[in-house]
C-alpha cells in the first residue's frame, strides 16, 4: 500500500485540482482526419440512410438493378438460397460436415446436365448417405420444399445454384416449366428420395 | 459511545464539512453500495467459471435447468453489470460529488435504503434469470419486474446525488463531477427506453435488435466509461499529487466519448438496414480520439512524479487506462471492413469486452474504492496486502483472459471462413485459447475474493464496534445525577 493511505481521514485533504492547458492540435488532427476516413466510409457502404438497402448491398441502385443482359437473374434465387437452403449448405455453398449437409459449390449433382434429379431432392426432400464429387457423406435428411416454394422460386434458387459465378458454376438455367412438369409427375410421393432411387433417373430429359 | 471512529450521530456531524465529517456521511451508503457488489462480483464471477467449464467438459453440471450454459453466462454478466459495476460506481461517485463539493452527503439514510433496494433488485433479477425467465436480449436479461425495482433504486439513490451536488459548497466544478453527473443521467435515460420499448411495448421485428444493441453499447461504452473516466480523473492528479492535464483535454473526453460512442454496438453482420451496423463501426473507429486523449492526459498527469505505484490504488488506475486504450485499438479493429469479417461471431469480441469492463472500468473502481474504504471506515483495510495481490491477480488474469482469446478468435475467424476446413475443426482449434482464458478467469475470480475479504473485514469490523459501543452504552452505570433519591 502506498503512503497516502496510511493515515486516514486527515483533517485537511487537498481536491484535485485541474491546470488549462489547451488540447494539442494533433489531436484535433487526428479526428478530423478519421472524420473524414468515416465520411469516405459510410458513402462506400451506408446506403445512404435509406431502410430499404440490405447487406451485402451498399446502394439502392445495386439493391434493385435491372437483371443482367447475358444470362439470368441470380438475385430472386440468390435471396431464397441465403434464407432457406444456407443454414445447412452454408452462405458460402460448402456444406456443413455436423449436419451432414454436403457441399453445393462444385457438387456433381448440382452441375450436372439437367436439373431433373435436383428438382426432385428440393420438393421431396433426400436422406441416406450420398456421394458428392467422389466423396461419401454421412446419412443427413434434407427436409421437402414442396410445400414452401412456388415452382417459380424453386427455379430461381435452382438456376442461382447451377449458374453462381462465386462458385465458378455454369450450368444450364432450370425453368418454372420443368419444375411443373415433375411437381406433377411427383405429386403422389410422400417420403424422402434416396440417393440410389435417384440415380435411375435420367439427369435431363 | 467510546469509539470516535464510529461516531455516526448526525446531530455531531450536521455541520462538520471537514473531510472527516463528509466520510462519515457517506459511511453507511458506501458500506451497503460496496459490500453488495463485492458479494455480486464474487458470484458472478463463479457462474462465469462454471459457464466457461461447460467449453471444456459439455456435460459438466448439465443436468440441473438453473446450472445450464444459458442461464448461468447471462446470470454472470448480468452480475458484473448490475451486481457489480452500477453500485460501486455510484458510490465512487457519491463520495466524490461530496468531497468535491465540501459538502455532506444529503440525506444518507435515503441512500441507504436506495441501496438496499438496489440489490434486492438484482437478486430478483438473477433468480428470475437462473428460473429461466430472462428476457433474451445480452445485457438486458433481467425481466421487467427486477428492472423496476432497478430504476427505482437507482432513481432514489440518483436523486440525493443531485441533492447532494445542488448543495456544495465549492460551486467551481471539476471535471469529474460532469462525469459523474452525465453518467447519473444517462443510465435511466437509456435504460427506462430499453426496458420500455423492449419488455412493455416490444416494438415490432428488426427494431428490438437495433435497440438491445443500442442500449448494451451505451451502457459498455458510455455508462461505463464516464463513471470509471470520472474516477481516473479524480485519484490520478490526488495520487500522485500534481493538477490534472488539463481540464479542456477533459472537455474534449467528454464530448467525443458521448458523441461517438453512442453510436457503438451494432456488430457489422448485423441483419439491419445497412446505414446501421456501418455507423456503428464508423463510431467504433472514432472511439480512438477519445481513448487517445485519455492515454495523453494520464501520462501527463502522472509523468515525471515521483510517487511509486506499490500495488496500490495508482496501480490500479494505470492499468485501466492500458486496459481501456487497448480496448478501444481491438473495437476500432473490427470496426475495419477486413477485420470484422473474420472477428465477427468468434471470440474476438469476448476478449475485447473483458479488457474494458474488467481491465478498465472493474480495476479503476477497485482502486478508487481502496481508497476511500479505510477513510470512510475511519481506519486502515484489514488486510493491505491483499490490495496488491488482488491488483496482480487482477492483471495477470485479464490479459491472459483477453490476449489468448483475441488472437484465438482472429485464427478462429480466419479458418471459419476457409470452406475446406470443417466447423467441429474450427471450433476444436479454439480449445487451447480457451484453456488459457479460463486460467485467466480463475486468477480473476481469486482476485475478486480478496476484494471481497477487505470489503468484508471493513464491514465485520465496523459493526462489530458498533455493536460493541451500544453494549457499552447499555451496560453503563446511570449517572448519579439522574438516579432518584
């Protein structure tokens, strides 16, 4: 312990006092100059106060440009896949070994040449254990979307998945239509498909 | 009576504004607001043990619903805030609005009982926490019938600050008295519409996160700072016996800290219109300019004098304000877009709050409060060498708290976001970081238990005189002059 508390409650007890010395400048430099790295900043990313723009967008016009002029538009699918499918697959597509979720970017199913297998597997869900790209994967259940999407939203994240150019994937586009045509075909199923049920089906048509 | 240090009758002391006589004012407050958070500390920093138990060993006292991880990590922090942190700033802070101001504390009594109903609070709180009834937002978990009775206390006890501060005699301020009376205002202010908006009237959807997060950063980093802030202010220029350097360098504190850090608290993949989470890593950033002010004005304040720390209270102080600018440097790193998406959601933001509610505002208290204990007590701490184990305790077990877990949560983060690395690996990775932070937290938990020995020692030690005199008082023959004949 040091001195000052060895003798308690002297009688008199000087209060601190406060000198006037000025703020350097350098200071006063330093935050104008974050300031200014904060202003640079929050034009980049902040949207501009506006309550419609979302992460990972920084701007209105990126939030609702129109559609690229070659190929799709990835954004509707691009939406479904982070809310539905990412809490397994990952945001980043690359599966999630806990859940015995495999891999979307680089899968063979998912690149393969028609969407026919991949059509099914959404509306009915899949259990069992599945191979992916040469690798075995322990038996996970994805769960049926039959109910949950409209054969146009099972399209759209079907094409995000075959054709996300994060994932180096160009696969051909999946149309409502298709979707449709197996929805009905399928429409009698009640149980998950197996990885062995699927294969006998003709990838495209 | 035969003592003079218990001399606690306010007819003796109604107009003494020695310093003698505005330390026993706030003897009785200070006792109850101290010794309940000592007591609050010591628990909570038992359930934070237990909780950080469960990383190494899932199943350990999992079988009972109150020991879960998720009642007792909230219960923990919780206490540290609630139990801990509020009380013992407000009685740093109603010692020092009286010494400033050459008065006595108004209305001690009243204080008292605020006290009382402080703590009567946070054990409603915690027990509703631990029977599973927390509200689900961090820092906010006690549910609204604790956090009534909370704001009441805190009103009560608030309310003869003021009085307290109304009256004084020396009418210059300094500046820790805007501290202190900012922060007296600020805590009811965001946390009457934290509770209102989120428990009473829950607004709808996205809102309730964008308000949780705006109240845990104002209590973090606004409460917390201009409350400990307030205390370095104070002891560092009386420790080492120099002026404070200088009040416009604190004017500049006080303004930037309450401007920029207002805005701190929303974690940047925060699902909330994007203007939000970017303002608020803006802020994070800022918070370098005040932090860096506060390092200048300690250093000098303190340099060149030729007073030795020796464990003691000036110890104390220089370690918080360590503590807080690396603190600050770690929140204005994940404010950084090429930081936070790799230390968002690891235990990065862990390690950072640690280092600035343990090692900045938790150690500045203890030092303010080793301070005053023996001078409202009336004599010297029970045990003094306990005061620098307990810094060292204090320090050793922080930084090895927060340092291993900082880099921890950076590899973490990293490896989270290499796709060919699985998850359970990821997670494994981070065992050895928290080996090392649980050994931290254990050298926190001794040091909190010496705390609270000293704060206890007081307490027996007072009452028992106190018990003592009244016997005395009892037992004493009548004086002959009132004996009839």
């Amino acid at each position: 312990m040091s001195a000052e508390v060895k003798s308690p409650n002297p009688t008199t007890e000087a209060e601190p006092t406060a000198s006037s010395a000025t703020v350097p400048m350098w200071l006063i430099a330093l935050m104008l100059l974050l300031l200014l790295g904060g202003a640079v900043y929050f034009d980049a990313r902040g949207g501009w106060f506006d309550a419609r723009v979302y992460r990972p967008f920084a701007a209105l016009p990126e939030q609702f440009q129109p559609p690229p002029p070659d190929g799709p538009d990835l954004r509707p699918g691009r939406r479904i896949y982070d809310a539905a499918c990412a809490a397994c697959h990952m945001v980043n597509g690359v599966g999630n070994p806990a859940v015995n979720a495999p891999p979307i970017a680089g899968s063979d199913w998912v690149l393969a040449d028609g969407p026919n297998r991949l059509i099914r597997i959404v509306l009915d869900g899949l259990t069992g254990p599945i191979e992916v790209s040469g690798k075995q994967y322990g038996g996970g259940v994805m769960t049926p979307f039959k109910g949950t999407f409209t054969d146009e939203e099972i399209a759209q994240v079907l094409t995000y998945i075959r054709r996300n150019p994060d994932w180096k994937h160009d696969a051909s586009e999946v149309t409502a239509e298709q979707v449709a045509k197996i929805r009905e075909q399928t429409k009698d199923r009640a149980i998950n498909w197996t990885p062995a049920e699927l294969l006998t089906i003709p990838a495209k048509d | 009576m035969t003592a003079p240090a218990v001399t606690n009758r306010p007819a003796a002391l109604a107009a003494d504004s020695s310093t003698a006589g505005i330390d026993a004012s706030c003897r009785l407050p200070l006792f109850m607001l101290f010794g309940g958070a000592a007591f609050w500390l010591v628990l909570g920093s038992i359930f934070g043990f237990i909780a950080s138990l469960k990383f190494h060993k899932a199943d350990f006292l999992a079988d009972a619903a109150w020991l879960t991880f998720g009642r007792v990590y909230p219960a923990s922090t919780n206490l540290l805030v609630y139990g801990f942190a509020i009380p013992v700033a407000l009685g740093v802070a109603l010692w020092m609005l009286a010494r400033l101001g050459r008065v006595q504390l108004a209305r001690p009594w009243l204080v008292t009982v605020g006290a009382k109903l402080w703590h009567i609070g946070v054990c409603v709180g915690l027990i509703a926490i631990l029977a599973g009834e927390a509200t689900g937002f961090e820092w906010l978990e006690m549910p609204r019938y604790a956090a009534v009775i909370l704001l009441l206390a805190y009103l009560l006890i608030a309310v003869w600050a003021f009085s307290t501060h109304h009256a004084r005699k020396e009418r210059t301020l300094y500046p820790s008295q805007w501290f202190v009376l900012a922060a007296l205002f600020w805590f009811p202010w965001i946390y009457s519409t934290a509770t209102l908006l989120l428990q009473f009237f829950p607004v709808r959807g996205v809102t309730q996160a964008a308000i949780a997060w705006w109240y845990s950063g104002n209590l973090l980093f606004v409460w917390l700072a201009l409350a400990g802030l307030a205390s370095s202010f104070y002891f560092l220029p009386k420790l080492v016996g120099r002026p404070l350097q200088s009040s416009y360098l604190a004017l500049f504190v006080f303004w930037t800290l309450i401007l920029f850090g207002t805005w701190v608290g929303i974690p940047a993949g925060a699902t909330l219109p994007a203007w939000m989470p970017t303002l608020s890593n803006m802020a994070a950033m800022m918070m370098v300019v005040p932090a860096a002010a506060v390092v200048l004005m300690v250093v000098q304040t303190t340099r060149g004098a030729k007073t030795a720390c020796g464990g003691g209270p000036l110890c104390y102080m220089k370690f918080g304000t360590g503590a807080l600018a690396l603190s600050v440097l770690l929140l204005a790193a994940s404010g950084l877009p090429f930081v936070n998406r790799f230390t968002d959601f690891t235990w990065f933001g862990t390690a950072k709050l640690q280092l600035w509610v343990y090692g900045f505002f938790a150690m500045t208290l203890f030092g303010a409060v080793y301070y005053i204990l023996p001078r409202v007590a009336g004599f010297e701490l029970p045990a003094a060498k306990a005061v620098r184990v307990h810094f060292w305790c204090g320090v050793i077990g922080t930084l090895l708290f927060a340092l291993p877990l900082a880099i921890g949560g950076v590899l973490q983060g990293v490896k989270l976001a290499n796709p060919d690395i699985p998850f359970t690996d990821v997670t494994k990775a981070t065992l050895m970081f928290f080996r090392l932070g649980t050994m931290g937290e254990l050298l926190i938990l001794a040091g909190n238990l010496l705390f609270l020995f000293n704060i206890g020692a007081v307490l027996v030690r007072y009452y028992l005189a106190v018990c003592r005199a009244a016997c005395a008082d009892l037992t004493a023959p009548l004086p002959t002059a009132e004996v009839k004949p």
